[in-house]
C-alpha cells in the first residue's frame, strides 16, 4: 500500500493526519524481512508426530516446548518458569507461566500441557512413546500448573521437553480430532514468537511476527519467510547473491562448503547440533555366522580408516567416533576403559586369519553385501568408500542399492542383508534415540530403526533398564559409561564418525543460536543489520 501525502492534501485531509500516515508508510517500509531454507520441504508444520527435521526448522518458530537448553544442555524456562522433582522421583511438577496466549487468542494453560503429554507425546511421537513411558498421568490443580506423575523415576523426560521433540498443541483445536489429519498440521496456531500467514507449495512458508509474544522485544524481524530451491546449486548462489540469509542442515554441496567458508559476507557454522548429536555407523547382522564371529567385527573395524572416510566422502565434516555416545553430549560420554579399534590392515589381517578365515587362492576370504541409507548420496560414496577398504583383507564386499522403502523391508523386515551403513542420532540424553540398537526389547520385526543386528546381551540389557530407571545423575552417568564400554566391547554396531552438521548464515545476522539445539530453535533472537 501507497500514500500520496499531495493527495492528501488537495483532499483536505490535515496536515497532522497526513503526517501520521506518512510515518505509517515510513514504518511499514521499514518492515524487516528473514528470509531461510528449508529443504526439502516439511511434510507438515509440526514436529509431534514427524521428526523429520524440515518440520521442525519451521514449526519451532510457531509452537514452543515447556523449556529451552543453555549451553551445558540445562532446561531453561519458556512455556513452563519453574519445575519440583519430587524426592522419590515419582513427580515432576511445572509451574506455567501466566498471560500466555494462542495465536487465536485463546489462553494457554495445564489443559493444553495435559492433552499434549497423554495424546500426542506418548501416542504419536516417534520417539516419545519410548522416552515418556514412565508417564502415567498429568495432573492439573489449576491452569497454571500440571503435575506429571511417573511408575518410575525418568530424568530422561527433562531432556526431552523442548519445541522440538514436545510442542505443545492447543487441546481446543485437536482433542478429539485425529490428531495426524487435523488440519491445523498444514495451517498452525501456536504459542510461539511467529504467526502461519500462508504455505505456498513449492515456493515459500511465510510466517509473520507475532505482536502478543510473552517474551517482549521479540521476535526481532517482521516476517519470517522459508523458501523452498530444490536445487542445491541454487541454494548455494541464493546465500551468496543475499537473497537468502540463513540456511541450516546442511544444504549446500558438500564440495561447496569450503569456499564458501571464504566468502567475506557468509558464516559457515557448526554448533548448533549438539542436541541431535548424530554418529554414522556400520551395524552388522549377527545371524550370518561369519559376521557373529567377533574377531571378523573387530577386523572390518580396524580395516577401515575413519579419517579418510571422512576427509574424502564427507569433505572433513566430522571426526572419528570413540562409541555409541558422540563427544558432544558431555554428560554421558567417556573413553574410560571404552575399547577402540585404531586402523591397521595387518591386525585386521591377523583377526581374520585368526577367526578362520584364510585368504582363497582368489585373495578373498568371504563374501558379504552392504545396504546404506537411501537419504543422501554420501552414504552411497561411503559404502564404495567401505568396499574398497574391506577388499584390501580379502573380504568382497557387494554395495546394493534401493529405494527407502526396500532398504526398510530388507533391513528391518526381512532380515536379508550381511551389514548396512547410515547415520543414528542419540539426541540430548541417549536414552532417546541411542538405545535402540543394542537393546533386546528392540529385535522388532518390522520397525524402522530399531535392533536389527539381533544383538542380545544380558549384561548390555541390565545396564539399560538401570540407566532408564535411575534418579541420580552420577549413578546414571556411570550407567551410561558402562553402556559404553559394553558397546565397544561386543561390536554389533561400529560408530564411524560424529557427524558435522553445518548452517550457512549471512554475516549481517546477529544473535544467530548456537545453543546445543539451536539449529531447531526458533528465530526470535535473530536481527538483521544494516
């Protein structure tokens, strides 16, 4: 919209008038405009019951958790000020905070926590049918407290309660709907310091600042606006032009990263992460015999010179891992006593020959396949990359390729493969996602990312139920050492490398997260300067 203050004038509107619409049009173009990547494009604008990360790159400026994490990963207040831990662990009570509203005016209050607790985290949740199991019942003395009640102690749950892993939804726009077709999953109303203005397919998200947002000053830009370039060159000349200024996950070439990195007007950044600490892995099908033998483990392992990995298909974006549990996550993590296994063809030689598998008059001792992640073309490189170090000890190994839904059935369905290669995220307490794989309740037929080695250890089980149902934190801690240990020790998985996400930013934007989680925290913070 114009405004001609001559015709103003000529129509007798006065003088003072027409200078206070002046300053409206003098403001309105001062409006400052975000303008990100979000690729490949959501599925839906809520991360409760799909945690693909798209969804959440642009669903945590709408809809906010109970707390945020500093940088030691502590919860910090936002839907929730304050929280009591009950002396024998069977409680946790959130006092909420006041004058909160929807973005369709509504109040936010304990119902709203309840409804999202019981129906959506603990029903529909990837994860948080396994992280808020513990969970009985929320209970709401008044709208400004809810009360968790536990059968057991799970301190896990304080590490799970962000925007992204549990948004909280309005329970009077979805109790009683089927929460995956709610239309409010495509067109949302949440707590949060951004407004839905509209989704155009293909193109763009545009989000609008929200004027009622508790946390006053914020957020500091007008609109928010998510572009959808499905070509990843585009991406990369999107930054560099200034057409876009923010972009996370990694959606540049790999190849690119480097010089862009140079560029005077770019930050190439890699915090941000630490919450969805990811590692890559080889996991290993124990019910071939060859590969049940666990000096053959050990051997694969030490064939394979994770460095190198790293630095040629991967482009240097990340760094060797030491087990099951990335270095970032500080809590849990150790090298006490963790069994590593350093590259070195002739003791992977030695292993061999010592398992009983001699070189053939061919040079090859045994024949086995590896299946990858259909996600990205890394992992493709990667098992070419596998192949051919595996080769060098006489193991020939055949790279298979398919489509996610055949990598799915064969791996997790079927059983049918000798080792299969992708990337595994633990998130901010392991207990969420890194588990998984080595626990018996796990060997799931037909579940997606869950035990399919059919590894099984009494001893590796005990520590886990000790770990879940543990209050206190160093005794947990030392739980998760041991888990570690166990791990490294058996190998039924081995962890390549911590994987290095990246974010590409323009250096005009301030107050940019690098919060553990703050590649999937809100924009609020974020300035633009001149």
């Amino acid at each position: 919209m114009r405004f001609d203050l001559s015709s103003l004038r000529r129509s007798g509107v006065p003088v003072i008038a027409a200078g206070l619409i002046t300053l409206l049009a003098s403001a309105q173009a001062m409006a400052v405009t975000l303008t990100a990547i979000v690729q490949p494009e959501p599925v839906a604008l809520t991360s409760s019951f799909n945690t693909n990360f798209p969804n959440g790159v642009v669903s945590n400026n709408i809809y906010e958790g109970l707390v945020s994490y500093d940088q030691n990963m502590q919860p910090q207040p936002s839907l929730a000020l304050s929280w009591d831990i009950a002396k024998d662990g069977l409680s946790i009570t959130f006092h909420l905070r006041h004058g909160v509203k929807w973005h369709d005016g509504q109040p936010f209050t304990s119902a709203d926590v309840k409804y999202s607790a019981l129906e959506v985290w603990k029903k529909v949740h990837p994860r948080g049918r396994t992280t808020f199991a513990a969970l009985e019942d929320v209970l709401t003395p008044d709208p400004y407290t809810a009360v968790f009640k536990l059968k057991q102690p799970s301190l896990v749950i304080l590490s799970s309660i962000n925007a992204n892993e549990a948004q909280i939804l309005p329970a009077h726009l979805y109790a009683g709907t089927d929460i995956l077709k709610n239309p409010h999953n495509l067109d949302p109303i949440g707590t949060g310091p951004f407004k839905f203005v509209k989704w155009e397919r293909g193109q763009y998200i545009e989000l609008t600042r929200n004027p009622d947002y508790w946390d006053a000053g914020k957020p500091k830009v007008d609109k928010l606006v998510f572009r959808i370039i499905p070509d990843a060159s585009s991406r990369a000349a999107a930054l560099e032009t200034g057409e876009v200024q923010y972009s996370p996950y990694d959606s540049v070439p790999f190849s690119d990263v480097e010089r862009l990195s140079h560029n005077p007007e770019l930050v190439v950044a890699k915090r941000g992460y630490e919450s969805s600490a990811a590692y890559v892995f080889l996991e290993f099908n124990l019910r071939n015999p060859v590969l049940a033998n666990l000096k053959v483990r050990q051997a694969i392992d030490q064939a394979i010179d994770k460095q190198a990995l790293i630095d040629v298909v991967w482009y240097g974006l990340g760094k060797p891992a030491t087990g099951p549990v990335p270095s970032s996550l500080k809590n849990f993590y150790t090298t006490d006593g963790v069994q590593q296994y350093p590259f070195d063809i002739a003791q992977a030689d030695k292993l061999l020959d010592e398992a009983g598998y001699p070189r053939g008059a061919d040079g090859v001792r045994f024949r086995i396949n590896i299946d990858y992640q259909p996600f990205h073309e890394g992992f493709k490189n990667q098992s070419e990359f596998i192949r051919q170090s595996l080769k060098k000890v006489g193991i020939d190994v055949t790279v298979r390729t398919q489509d996610l839904a055949g990598f799915i059935k064969r791996v997790y369905s079927d059983y049918d493969f000798d080792i299969n290669t992708g990337r595994w995220v633990p998130m901010m307490d392991p207990q969420i996602g890194g588990l998984r794989q080595y626990s018996t309740a796990n060997i799931t037929p037909g579940v997606p990312w869950s035990n399919a080695s059919d590894y099984s250890s009494p001893a590796m089980d005990k520590v886990i139920a000790a770990l879940q149902g543990e209050i206190d934190p160093t005794r947990r801690q030392q739980d998760f050492y041991e888990f570690q240990r166990i791990a490294q020790h058996d190998l039924p998985v081995v962890p390549l490398f911590e994987q290095q996400n990246f974010t590409v930013y323009s250096k005009r934007l301030q107050e940019v997260s690098v919060a553990p989680d703050g590649a999937l925290s809100s924009l609020k913070d974020v300035s633009i300067a001149p």
